[in-house]
C-alpha cells in the first residue's frame, strides 16, 4: 500500500495544502487566502476541512495517510507541537496546533516552522539529496533559514535555531526588523536590494531600468535580474554586489557548520546566473579550505511546491521506515 | 578499579601533559618545550615517553589507563586520527598522529583540534556541566572554538566545523590571516585590542597606560585591565567596545546554534567584570527572545588546565560508561 502525507504551508496571505506521495511527488494541491478565515477558529476549522478532504482523495487512490505536516510562519515548540506565535496572523498566541489539528482531523500532525520545514523537503525530495548536512536559505522579504545535520533537522534546545538571516554582518549596519544591526536580512533581502537599486537610480545612475519603471513596470529583483541578462551595468553590479555579501556570509557559515550543501531558494536564488557562480567564487575564497572544498551551493529544487513538500516531509522524517504510524519525534 | 587518561595538549611553543582522573581532577602534569624536539620522529619520540611515563605513574597509583587524548593545533580529521598540517609547528603535514601514537603507547589514542578539546573539557568537567548545548570561546591572540550539541562535539562531515572566529562581521573589516575581512578575531583577539589601545595612546587620549608602558610594562589586555579596574577611562570604553563587539557576534550566533550556554576562556576573558556584564546585556538586546533567555554566558572554569583536560575528556567520551576501553568514535 502506498502512502501518503499531506503537506500544509500557513502563509500570512495564503494557506497551501498538498497531497504527497512518500516519494515527493505532489498529487493534488489545495489553497485558500488565510484573511477569509479570520481568527483562530475560523482558521482551525478550514484547515482541518481542507486536510480532510485531502486525506480522503489519498483513500481514495487506495493510499495510507501517514499525517499532516504543518509548516508555520512563526516559533514552534517542535516537540509539544505548540505555537508561541505569528507573527502576520493575529490569534495565536501560545497555541497547542498539533493537538487542535490531530482532534479534528484524526491523523498524526507534525508542526515545525516554515523555513525548517522547506530545509528538510529540499534535504529528503530537493536539492539537498545525497547530503546528510546542509544548510538551506530562502531568500525573500526576510531570509529564514534551516539546518539538516546528520539527516535531521537541527532545532536546538529552545526549537529557536536555524536563524541564518540575523546573523550580523555589520555590527553598524542598518537597522533590522529583529532589534539588531547589520543582519544578513537587512544587506540581501528583498526589501533591501530593491531599495539600493531605487536609490542608485534617484542618484542619476544610467540604466534601463528608470525607463522599464516610467512605464510602470514594478521594480522588484526578477526586473533588475532581466536588466543584469541583457548586460545593464547598473544591474550587473548590484547583483555582484548582493552575490558577494551573500557568499561572504556564506563563508562564515561554512566555517562554522561545515555543511555539504548549501540549498538558496526565494526570489533572489531565482535569478542564478548573477548569483551562484559568485557566491562559489567568493566562498572559496574565503571559507577555510577545507570546509570550502566540501561544500556545493545549489538552487533549490522543489520550486512553488517547496512549503507543502516539506511540511509533508515533516511527517515521512518521523515515520519509521517500515510505514507504521509511529509517533517518533522528527 | 579506579580510571585515569592522559591528556596532551600541543602548542607551538610548548607542550602540557597531565595525568587526569575520571572525574576530570589532574593528578601529575609534566610539560616539555616544543621547539627542543624539532621535527616529527623527535617530537613523537618524546610525546610518546611522557606519555608512557604519566600512564606508568597512573599504574602505580593503582589506576587503570583508559588511553590518551590529544588536542593539536591545527586542523585534524578526527575519525581517521590524522593531522592535515599544524601551522606553527613543521613536520606535520597528513600525518597520522594517533596511529603513530598509538604503536608507541600502547595505549588507546584519541585527537582533536585544541579548541574542540578544550570545549568538551569545559562540557563534561568545567563551565559547561548541566548544559547538553553548548558554545565555547577561547579568546587568545586567535579565536578558538567549540561547539557541543546534545552532549557530542560537533565535527562536521569533514572535521572542519566551529571555526567561530571566522564568522565576519564586517564584510569590509581588517584584512584577517585566514583570507577573509572582518573576521571576529580580527575584532575581538588580543592583537587587534593591544593594537586598538596603542593607536588611542598614539592620538594622545589620557590614560594611565601612558606611564605604564613609559616605565617599561608590557601593553597587554591584562594590563589594561588593571588600568580599566582603577576607572582608567580609555581602558574603561576599550573593554566596553570589546565586549559590545563579542555580545554582537554572539547573539548572531546564539540565532543560529540556541546554545543553553557559551563558555568564555582565555586572556580576554580572564578581565570578567569588564566583560560578561556587557555581553549579556548585549545578547540580551540583540539575540531573538526565545534564545536569549535560554542562554548563559559564563566563564571557563578549568583556568591553565582546560588544554589537557579537554584532551583527556576526549578519551572519556570515546569510552562506554561501563569503563571498558572500546572504541566508539566520540
């Protein structure tokens, strides 16, 4: 008998949901807007509905349901399945999810933050296949972050690691959304390379991007990443320039955890002509030798389907080999 | 029957040895000048003879000898026993330290680098008891570090991890030796404070350290401690940017790892009113919540023992509880 999780992403605009095989494969995917159901009960109600449904399609095709995987925009207490907070969704405040979820949907429900959750899809379905320990970054409005070492999902005690994006990389640098200086989110994020550009651009610098915005087109890194491929040297440099920060960062990083791959995925990752050859430059010439040798940065592979695939992961990693429902700790 | 080990620190300059308890008490130390025994076979001949001496002494107080532990300065690969190259000692280039050690001693031989030693020294018998998560910092003339997860050191797939102080956090900081910027020795180690407190002295600032060093004393950041302990205010502001700088650093780092403890060792640290206040209060403001409550940051406990200490907790790791002498990687 086959079997199969359903994987539920929880965004502060949209909730995704997926049916996925063992092996990855998405089989039928599901969503809605997280505002239509405001407040926690409304939400708790829809997303036990759409799990349903989706875990009877899986019978249906004559599947398993191994459980629910939940990646949350938030803190988790992993092992208790509790959420200390989101926070872009008001009303969850010291949540018990797993339990709420596993009431009214009867299956196994593993829970875990977003950023983790994708860190172990890519590990077990992604561009993390074949290495043991890698560190995977999506690279959005924020940065989030997770480490798989030994094949597991490193957490730390307080279920709080992982955050790769405040990482300071410039104790005087711009102000971060987390009380600190200089983060890493603050130099390579969204946000930040948009407004560099825009202000190149108010300084008189020539590119094709003042016309493609007097058009109205809207000035976000996938338009600077179409200037930089048709050779725009204003373009051309600000992905250097953010690609250096990255793979500095990167090396530091390297030295510390000594990963064998480094997954980036999100916006920016998108664009991987400007990015990945000189983040790999830059990292081996900065990361000690040894750790540079043993690692390969690689785009992430599961795409849109990254947040469902991995929550799904969450609950085939804490699954026994054998296929029982068994309830081990991912 | 009580159990002993040999604990071997190694160093450029000179080489620690003691004979250490299972409970981590050192028992006889002997120390020998690295440099009077230059090169591989003359270094290992003596290694090997202190080391058969202290192990004979062991017996003869009636101890069993679980085998010896090595901390060398330079990169190791742990599983195999076998050094890549010591940067300040020549001779040692791919050589196969615990093997050679081994035939010579009879004994049971286990490596590591020197900081990895000394944070399982301070995990299992120092600062860190009680803490199975842990982060420790040796604060020298280089930064030296450690990183203890659930109990075990944390090596790496290729034994290249916990080189904390060579995360940067000035991407366009001081030229660092490793080929880096801005790297956190660069910031914190003992060069760049001397270096720090001897520009200020040059651009004239009053202090006390003036005459200190007009009659003949030794600029050093014992010194100017003594200088910020009488209110010196030059010494005073350096220690505070210090400590700001390393409370910066590890509240990154505190993002990524969620240590229940790090553990601060070595010259810096020794000036503790000057230093842990600060730190604390910085990671406090800096780290995320969760985090930053779940972590203390304390100083190392095992003083001018931590080197062999930490070499011998390498033996005690690698053996089952029962006392037998196998063989577990540690």
């Amino acid at each position: 008998m086959k079997t199969a999780a359903i994987g539920v992403d929880i965004g502060g605009t949209g909730v995704k949901l997926a049916l996925v095989s063992s092996s990855g494969r998405v089989l039928t995917r599901d969503t809605f807007a997280t505002r239509d159901h405001a407040g926690r009960e409304a939400l708790l109600a829809e997303l036990s509905r759409r799990i349903r449904g989706l875990a009877d399609e899986g019978r249906r095709r004559g599947m398993r349901i191994a459980g629910a995987g939940v990646g949350a925009p938030g803190p988790i207490d992993v092992e208790r399945g509790f959420v200390y907070f989101f926070p872009n969704i008001p009303g969850w405040k010291n949540a018990p999810i797993r339990s709420l979820l596993e009431r009214r949907t009867g299956l196994p429900v593993r829970v875990d933050n977003d950023a983790n959750a994708m860190a172990l899809g890519e590990s077990i379905f992604g561009a993390g296949r074949g290495a043991r320990n890698l560190i995977a970054l999506t690279l959005g409005t924020g940065i989030g972050g997770g480490i798989v070492m030994d094949g597991r999902l490193f957490h730390g005690p307080a279920y709080s690691a992982a955050e790769i994006g405040h990482i300071v990389i410039n104790e005087n640098g711009p102000k971060c959304g987390c009380g600190n200086r200089g983060c890493i989110e603050t130099y390579v994020g969204n946000g930040h390379f948009v407004r560099a550009v825009r202000e190149r651009l108010a300084r008189g610098e020539k590119s094709i991007l003042s016309r493609w915005v007097r058009e109205g087109r809207e000035l976000t890194p996938l338009l600077v990443a179409r200037a930089a491929d048709r050779g725009d040297r204003l373009a051309v440099d600000q992905w250097r320039i953010t690609a250096t920060r990255l793979g500095t960062v990167l090396a530091g990083l390297v030295n510390v955890l000594n990963p064998e791959r480094i997954v980036l995925g999100g916006g920016i990752a998108l664009n991987r002509k400007h990015i990945f050859p000189v983040v790999t430059q830059v990292l081996r010439e900065k990361a000690f030798p040894i750790a540079a040798r043993s690692v390969r940065v690689v785009p992430a592979a599961l795409g849109t389907d990254a947040g469902t695939v991995g929550a799904a992961a969450l609950v085939f990693a804490s699954v026994p080999r054998s296929g029982k429902t068994g309830r081990r700790d991912s």
